[in-house]
C-alpha cells in the first residue's frame, strides 16, 4: 500500500508537470499569435506602401494629405508635376498658403474646420487653384477624412488635372467667338463685347459709340479679281483697320465685308468724328495684292450708347443704317445717327409694314410709257412702270420712294412675282385683240438672284401663251456688272430665245464700256441726264454722240429717255436715235389708255 508521502509526491510531480505543459503551451500559443500579428501587420504595411506606390504614380492626379492645421503630411509625385512645388517644399506648408487663392482662402480654411468640428464633408467640384509660378490651374478636387473623431484627423486631397480640357475647351471657345479668315472677333463675340460694354456704360453712366463700317464696291474685286484675293484684301484691310484704330479700341468682322469698331473712350462730338475719318482713311492706300494695287474706300455709319440705343440689337442696327446713309450720299464718307435719320428709318419701316399688306391685298398697278420710233411716230414697245395704290391713298408713296424701299427689304421679289404675272396677262389681253407689242419690265436684282427667276420667266409665259419676244427684261448696268456668271448664262439663254434685253439709265452706273460685251444686251436705254443739255452744250452734245456711235457699233438699239421739248426731239433725230420715249409723247398711261391708241395706229 502506498504511503501518503506517496501520493503527495506523485501528486507534486504530477502537477509540476502539467503546470510545465501548461505554461509551454501558453508560450506555443503566444508564439503563434504574435507570429499571426506580425504576419497581419506586414500584410497591411505592405498593402498601404502598394497603395502609397499607387498614387503617387498616379498621372495627373494630385493627392495630398493635410493634418488637422491643414500642414501638409502628404504629397505624391503628381502634385509636384501639377502644382510646382516638391515634396520637400511642401511638407509642413499649411494648404492655404501653398496652392489656394487668396479670395478663396477664409472660405477654405471654414470648410476645413467646419468638417473636423461637425462632420460636414468639403463638397467635391471644379477648382482653379495656383502653382508656384503664379499661374492658375484647373483641377476637379474630391476630399476624404480619416481618423474622422480623432485627435489626429487627415483630409486627403485627390485633385485631377483638367488643363488639357480646359485648353480644348479655350480653343473651341476661341474657334466659335474668332472670325477664321481675319482673326479677328466675330460676330457672336462682337455681340457678348457689346453687351458687356453696355452694361459697364450704364452703370457708370458713360457713352460709347459704335462704328459700322463697309467696304464700297468690294463685290467688284471678288468679279474681277477672284474670291481668292477678294479674301486678302479683307485680311489686309482687318490688320489696317486694327492699325489704324489701336489696341484700345474694339474690333471684330461682322460679315462679309463688314466690320465693326466698339469704343467707350469717346464721347463727344469732335472725338467721334476724328475717329470716324481715321477709319474712312485707313483706305487712303492702296493694298498690294500680288502684282496689283487695290484701292477701294469705305462707308462708316456711327451710332451713340445711350442717345441711339440702348440694347445690342439697336445700337447695331442704327449704325448701320448711318453707314447706308453714307453710302447713299457718294461711299468714302461716314454718316452719323441722328433724329432725322431715325425719322426717316422710322417712316420707311411703316412704308415696309403697308407694302407688305398691300401685296397680300393686290394693291398695285402697272402703267405703261409707249416707246416711239423717231422715224415714223409709231408706238413699238412700252415700259411697264409699277405704281402702288392702296385702299387709303394717304398710304401710298411714289416709285422713288417705295422702290428701293421694297428692294432693301427683298419686298421686291413678292412684288417683281406680281408685276411678271400682270405684264404677261395684259401682254396675252392685248394680242386677244391683235395688238402684238412688246412689254419691257424691270427687273431688279434680288429678283434675278433667285435660282428659279428664269424659270418662271418662261412658266409665265407659257401659261399666257406668250412668244419671248413679248416680255422684254431692263436691268440696269450695275445689276448686271454684280451678276455671277449663272445669272449672266441664263440671259443668255433668253436673249438667244428672242427676249429683249435693255441697259437701263445707261451711263449712271460704273459706265464701263469693255463690260457691254459681256453681256447679252439687245438695247441700249440712255439716261435722261445726257439728254438734257445735249442740244445746247457740245460737251454733253458729245458724249451724247459717243454713246450712239457705240451702239451702233456693238449692233445696239438705241432708246433715249426723258424726251421732253422739241428741241431735244430734233437733235435725237438729227444724231440719228431710232427710239425714245418721254413726256412730249406720252406719260405713263393706264393700259386702256395705251390699247386705244395702238388700235388707233393699226
């Protein structure tokens, strides 16, 4: 039997032994945890140093880490290629002071604080901070918070460049406010300028004046010349202009041959009409154009901010109607807006208003002037002469006055329609009754720019049942000289149908000679000024003289108009002129008054 001493020892030994396995397998298992540990830390530091590798390669794309006094802790390779500063610069710089704004930098330093205090996150958008050199950079810029709650928070900053979109963007901006052939503004541009500059007038109570400018005649040296050089002369009357007016002033094309200057620093009358005749100068020499010389002049209309308007579209408007006026008045001159002017503009756009209702009402008639041959008094042909007879007379204006009004409104093309479709329908009643006489219209030149003009020239006539001979076409030398070659084929084509083809008032346009062989012309209509003197002054006798004896030449038939004396009479004989037409014959008649009198010829 065991003793006592026995078991207490056993037991001793025993529990000795489990206290040993015990505290062997403690330190097994802390092993193992601490391995574990460090296993898991190693993992995650290495995972971070991944992460850290990662954006700080990032292209294009800053991060930065901030603590909670906004110094800055960290700051990848991207933010040195955005921003201009290095790391080492950077670190420990507060953010504010580095690459924010001043205007901006109360606000950021709010937001900061606002976020760390009561969790409100910086909202995430397009900034333009500044680097190093002072230049201001794009970026879009997100923001995130770690150890939100702590005592140690960090805001990181991820910023993405955005200059490249931003030059993109700037380009195209330039491409749709830049005029691509000259360079300069636009006419979108020149209208946001504007209306900037009128806000900036108004506020200050300033004037500014605005100068309309065109270049006179300029369709002559695209004819002549050719597009190509057309497009020089505007680029060198552009750089000229700019030149001329200097980088104070605002200068932009408008269209075509147009131009305009916008300046605020002028504001009374001496100073805008020096500048109105520096600009009328500019054209003062000639532009070399490959081996030619170009002159060529311009007309300048001005308008005054706020006198003539106050909005855009009236300031524009006004300028360029004083232009027309300088136009009107001889080109190479300018003209500004003035209460007289606006007067006039006013009762021409009322004229515009009722001759657009009249020709939905009908309200116009055709009178006709009978043409004479000198050498036997009989009626040959007629003119047809457009006269407007509204409902309330008081409405009515004469043909000097309606006219270019309707031309200027292209008014004229609805109405050239009428007068085409009446001079055929009389044309048909009078052959119903045998008279056979050819009918001359007049025909301006929107009408014939009309791609179907021709077209329905010969539908009218078909449908009237109308040889070509009986509607004859009077174009005055400036229209046809401004006529593209489409136009001028389609002439003739109707010349070579047996259509009549007048210049009219002959010798009042460009006047030049080599021109008339160009063009399908069967007569020759003299303006009524070359007649006038002719008979007592052997200057004006002379010229007269020359002008028939071309005609003659190139095989014309000559028409004199405005015969009306007896002596002017005799010496159209005596000069040897087969046809006139005036008020010793006849005025322009109502076409009952004109059939019996060619019933009465027979």
């Amino acid at each position: 039997m065991a003793r006592e001493s026995d078991f207490s020892t056993s037991s001793r030994v025993s529990s000795s032994k489990a206290t040993s396995d015990k505290a062997t397998s403690d330190k097994a298992s802390l092993r193992k945890a601490s391995s574990e540990t460090m296993q898991s830390l190693t993992a995650r530091e290495a995972a971070e140093s991944h992460f850290l590798q990662l954006i700080s390669s990032l292209p294009k794309v800053s991060v930065q880490g901030y603590d909670k006094h906004r110094r800055v802790i960290y700051w990848n390779a991207s933010s040195e290629d955005i921003y201009g500063y290095s790391a080492k610069e950077a670190l420990g710089q507060r953010l504010e002071d580095l690459i924010i704004p001043e205007f901006m930098r109360n606000d950021v330093i709010s937001f900061h604080n606002k976020w760390i205090v009561e969790g409100v996150p910086i909202p995430s958008g397009e900034l333009a901070l500044i680097r190093k050199d002072g230049q201001t950079v794009n970026v879009f810029s997100s923001h995130v918070m770690l150890k939100e709650g702590s005592d140690s928070p960090e805001m990181f900053c991820v910023d993405i460049d955005l200059s490249d979109q931003h030059a993109v963007r700037a380009e195209l901006e330039k491409i749709a406010t830049t005029d691509l052939l000259t360079g300069l503004p636009n006419r979108r541009h020149l209208e946001l300028k504007l209306k900037s500059r009128i806000e900036e007038a108004s506020s200050a109570s300033a004037a500014m004046a605005v100068f309309f400018i065109d270049l006179d005649m300029f369709k002559d040296i695209n004819d002549t010349l050719g597009h190509t050089w057309g497009d020089k002369l505007l680029t060198a009357f552009a750089e000229r202009l700019q030149e001329c007016v200097g980088d104070a002033f605002f200068v932009a094309r408008f269209g075509g041959d147009e131009f305009v200057v916008v300046s605020n620093l002028i504001d009374d009358e001496c100073s805008i009409s020096s500048m109105a005749e520096r600009i009328v100068d500019c054209c003062k020499e000639s532009f070399p154009l490959g081996a030619e010389n170009v002159f060529v002049t311009s007309s300048v209309g001005v308008s005054l901010f706020p006198e003539d308007g106050k909005e855009v579209e009236t300031l524009l408007k006004n300028a360029d109607a004083a232009m027309y006026e300088a136009k009107d008045s001889g080109r190479n001159r300018y003209s500004i807006f003035s209460k007289d002017l606006s007067l006039f503009l006013h009762k021409q756009r009322n004229i515009a208003s009722r001759l657009r209702a009249s020709i939905q009402k009908n309200e116009f008639t055709l009178l006709y002037q009978p043409q004479i041959d000198l050498r036997n008094g009989s009626i040959i042909s007629c003119e047809a002469l457009l006269r407007w007879t509204p409902e309330v007379a008081e409405h009515s204006a004469p043909p000097d006055v309606f006219i270019p009004i309707a031309e200027r409104t292209d008014l004229i093309i609805s109405i050239g329609r009428w007068v085409l479709e009446e001079a055929c329908r009389q044309a048909r009643q009078w052959r119903n009754k045998g008279i056979e006489i050819c009918i001359h219209i007049n025909v301006s030149s929107s009408e014939l720019e009309q791609d179907d003009f021709f077209e329905r020239l010969t539908k009218c006539r078909e449908t009237y049942g109308l040889p070509p001979s009986a509607i004859g076409l009077e174009l005055t030398e400036n229209i046809l000289i401004k006529s593209d070659e489409q136009v001028l084929d389609g002439l003739q084509k109707q010349r070579a149908l047996g259509v009549e083809i007048s210049i009219d008032d002959f010798g009042t346009g460009y006047s030049s000679l080599s021109y008339l062989k160009r063009f399908p012309v069967s007569h020759l209509k003299i303006d009524r000024s070359f007649l006038e003197n002719a008979p007592e002054s052997e200057y004006d006798g002379a010229l007269m003289e020359a002008i028939v004896n071309l005609g003659r030449k190139l095989n014309l038939q000559i028409v004199v108009e405005g015969i009306e004396t007896q002596s002017q009479l005799t010496y159209c004989q005596n000069v040897g002129i087969e046809c006139a037409q005036g008020y010793l014959f006849a005025k322009p008649l109502p076409a009952k008054d004109i059939e019996t009198r060619l019933l009465e010829q027979g």
